[in-house]
C-alpha cells in the first residue's frame, strides 16, 4: 500500500495537564506540525481528578502521511499528535492520541490473506446486569445454524453469574448472524447463558420465553419494536451538547437534518448498513424528540426472534460506536428536566388481529393488557419499574407509570391504537410502556402469556 501525504481533518478533543504544575489556564497550544490550536477560553472543563484539568482544542487541518481519509477511519492505527502550550517561563507537552477503527483491517486482511479454511465466531450473551459481553472462538468449518456451534463457556465469576469457587457457566448458541465487521464466513453467535447445574441464570429470559413462544406459535405473534437510545461522549455527556449548560429547547431534533439540530448521524448510518448485512430485520431509523437522541425499528419479527434480533442489533450498535469514541445509554431517563425520556415501544399483533375485522381481537387484547398493567410494569424494566418510574411520569409523551390508559393515536396512553388501525378495522397496537433498556424477551413473553394464553393475576 502506498502512502500519499494527505490533508486530513482532526478534532483534538482534550488538552490535559496537570495544574499542580500548571495553575493558570493556557492561552494557546502549538502542534508539532505547521498548523496552530487554540485553546478556547470558555472550554475550559472541570477537574478529571484532583489535580487533572482540561481544555478543549479548536477543529484545524493537520498535514499528515496517511493513507486516505478511509484509512484513517478503516485501519486500526494508532495516530498521536503532541502539542506544546506555552504559559510565562513554563511550557507542557500535551498528547492525544486517535484510534482508528479496524473495520476495513479486517476486510483487508480477510481479502488478502485468507483465513486458511477457518471461521471466527463471536459468541454474545447477556451479563448479570443485562449487559452484553462476547468473547471470540475460532472453529475449523463454517457455520450457518447454532446447533453446528460447539457449546463454549466462560468465567461467570466476572460477570456477576457465579461464585469465584465454581464459576464456570455455560453459553449455548440460539441464533447464528453474519458478522459485519470481520465479514464472510464469520459469524455473530447469541448465546443463552447457564450455570453449572445446566439451570438457566437469573437474566436469562430467554429459555422461558421460547416455551410460551411455542404455546402460541398458533397466533403467529408479530412483533415490531422501536428502541430509542441515546449518544454520549467520553464524560458521559449527550454528544454534541455544550460543554456548560443544554442546547435550545425540543422541538426541531425529531428527524431533524442540518448541522447543529443533527449529532451522530454517521454512526447511525453505519449502524444501519452493519444490521442490513447481518440479516437483522430492521425497518429503519429516525433521529428522536431530544437531541442526541436516536431510533431504530426492528421487525416484524413472529415469536422468540424479536428477542434475537434486537440484542443482536443493541451488540451492533455499541460495537460501532466504539470506533468513535462515544457511549451508547440505553437508560429511559439520561437527562433530568423537559427532555424526553427514551422508550422500546413494542408493536404487536397477532394473527387475527391482523385479518379483517380483527380490530375486536384488538380490542379484547387491551382489556387483558389493562387487567394486568402493574405485573407488566415489573417486566418492562430490569428493575421491576424503578427505571421506567423516572420516565412514565405522564409528561414527554407517555402515561403515568400507575395509571393504565389507551386511545387512538394518543401518545400519551399506555396503548396507542394507530390511526389507520382504527380506519381499516384490523392490524396492531402499540405498547408504549417498555423501556428502552428493557429484556426484549421478557416484554414480548409477558405480552403473549396476557394476550394469548390467557394468564390473569
């Protein structure tokens, strides 16, 4: 590969020196190149620790030797650029340091060399604390279908799964996706997670969930649902946001356009494109209420495959992001104060729903929903309702977390009949409850048991 000299655009994030050294706040910074930095005045961040301060970096052209802006943004190089701040008789050399993403490395190295007959295989489960984790297994053949995947296991004990003293637990493949990163024949491999005993651990809803799926597999339950989420930079902040105070009220940001109304928008792209090639059922993607805030639709998805696919999708999504330094939150209320919360809204229909005249099947699912509306609350979160207290407060487009409601076209009910549901006489409702770090599986079973089978408190 030959190496052009290019003019590439970098945004030095942070300055940060220690102000035991340095107690007054810099006025300019020096790249080592030809190309000056200025620190602003009026970014000037508070204390990393107690003797750790930092200072933010205008956006300025370096020269430097790379490939091309692709290579930059594709090989996993490590570029650092050392700047010398001058202050009266003392002077600092701050250092920051870009990591590319390894994204076209791997397609690189996998076009290139081959990988001598073998497949890597991803294997992704869930935590204690419903977080993802995933570690790698190379096999000799590839894979299509998760029973051609070996059962693996891994140190539970590190997870909050298993003692130190007997801490292996087990990860058995369920479903078989194609890797977007590392590309053909690699393959993503979601796991259900077991202790020692063969038993299912506590986060693991998926295995009762695949029993009620299979009680109602007659239904053919659909599912579509919305998970909104929402950026963050490194010190936890609604990317793009100011560094000091909150950008103009809500309003222009719901599937906004523009610099300035619009943060991340690469990375939803890139998001997009990875779950199209994975074989995830998305249907779409849409910029949210609060700025920072995004949307991404998966479905219609029958039975145990919405779980699938939407942790498949989240994996997705956090792993694109780490190749821009920024942090997916997943929780309901990231911003205290008049922002919106953020929500998983779960569509749902069910055969006869969805056949003409089917809006009376409908109907009778809300009545069962509204009977049942304190045990579903305790499903829609991982902790019972504590988090989705913090965002069904009936303001920002939802329903209070005590009191169960339903209309036609009313965002701020439980259940939302859409309009051209009411209008054609059959199709699906909306449940606006779940919340946006909610168990798929545990949504979509608690939905079923009430709607289907027929469970009552």
């Amino acid at each position: 590969m030959q190496i052009e000299d290019r003019c590439f655009e970098v945004q030095l994030e942070w300055l940060q020196v220690d102000k035991r050294q340095f107690p007054q706040i810099p006025l300019s910074a020096r790249s080592n190149t030809t190309t000056s930095a200025l620190i602003r005045r009026d970014s000037y961040y508070e204390s990393l620790t107690n003797n750790l301060i930092a200072f933010r970096v205008e956006t300025h052209q370096l020269r430097l030797g790379l490939l091309d802006h692709r290579t930059v943004a594709g090989a996993r190089k490590r570029l650092t650029i050392h700047c010398v701040a001058s202050l009266g008789r003392y002077s600092f050399i701050a250092r920051h340091t870009i990591m590319s993403a390894p994204r076209e490395t791997y397609k690189a190295f996998s076009a290139q060399r081959g990988q001598s007959g073998m497949v890597v295989a991803t294997y992704i489960w869930i935590d204690d604390h419903f977080n993802l984790r995933q570690k790698s297994k190379v096999l000799d053949k590839p894979v299509t279908k998760p029973e051609e995947c070996p059962v693996w296991n891994f140190d539970g004990s590190s997870t909050g799964q298993a003692a130190g003293q007997n801490s292996d637990c087990w990860i058995k493949p369920v479903a078989v996706f194609k890797d977007p990163f590392r590309l053909a024949p690699n393959v993503l491999v979601l796991c259900d997670v077991y202790a020692y005993d063969d038993k299912p651990v506590r986060t693991n809803k998926r295995a009762s969930c695949v029993k009620v799926m299979e009680q109602a597999k007659a239904a053919k339950p659909w599912f579509g649902i919305e998970q909104e989420y929402t950026l963050l930079n490194i010190r936890r902040q609604p990317l793009g946001w100011p560094d000091l105070g909150y950008p103009g009220p809500q309003g222009p940001y719901y599937c906004g356009v523009g610099t300035g109304t619009i943060n991340g928008r690469e990375i939803v792209e890139a998001h997009l494109a990875a779950c199209l090639y994975a074989g995830i059922t998305v249907s779409g993607t849409n910029a949210e209420v609060m700025p920072s805030q995004w949307e991404f639709q998966v479905g219609p998805c029958e039975g145990i495959a919405m779980g699938d696919h939407l942790w498949i999708a989240r994996y997705l999504l956090q792993t694109v992001a780490e190749d821009y330094d920024v942090m997916v939150s997943f929780d309901p209320k990231p911003i205290k104060g008049d922002w919106n919360g953020a929500g998983c809204h779960t569509n749902y229909s069910t055969l006869e729903m969805r056949q003409p005249g089917g809006i009376k099947a409908i109907n009778d699912a809300v009545a069962r929903l509204s009977a049942r509306h304190a045990t579903h609350i305790k499903q829609y979160d991982p902790n019972e309702g504590a988090d989705n207290r913090r965002r069904l407060t009936g303001l920002h487009e939802t329903a209070s977390i005590d009191q169960f409601s339903a209309g036609v076209a009313n965002r701020g009910a439980s259940i939302r009949i859409p309009r051209h549901v009411d209008a054609e006489g059959c199709g699906y409702l909306e449940d606006r409850r779940p919340s946006s770090n909610c168990d798929p599986y545990s949504v979509t079973e608690i939905i079923v048991r009430t709607t289907v089978l027929g469970e009552t408190d």
